[in-house]
C-alpha cells in the first residue's frame, strides 16, 4: 500500500476544506484496515 501526496496548489478555502475532509477519512479508512488486518491475522494464529 503507498501514498503519494502531489504538488499541487488549492486557492479555494470551500476546496481546501473538502480536501482536507477527505485527507482525514482516507487516514481513518486506512487505520481501521490495517487494524482489521492485524486483528485477523493474529486471530488465525491464536487457536
């Protein structure tokens, strides 16, 4: 899994808000993923 973040400028303070909204669910999305992930995989290896 990889992240990039491009070089580019937003002027708008309505864009930069919904960009940062998004910024902040994609990081949420992405923990509970990888905490899911963990918590599966060490349930597997438990028993």
């Amino acid at each position: 899994m990889t992240f990039q973040v491009s070089d580019v400028e937003i002027s708008s303070r309505k864009i930069r808000r919904l960009a940062w909204g998004h910024s902040v669910l994609s990081f949420v999305f992405n923990t509970v993923i990888v905490a899911l992930s963990i918590n599966i995989i060490s349930g597997l290896f438990s028993h």
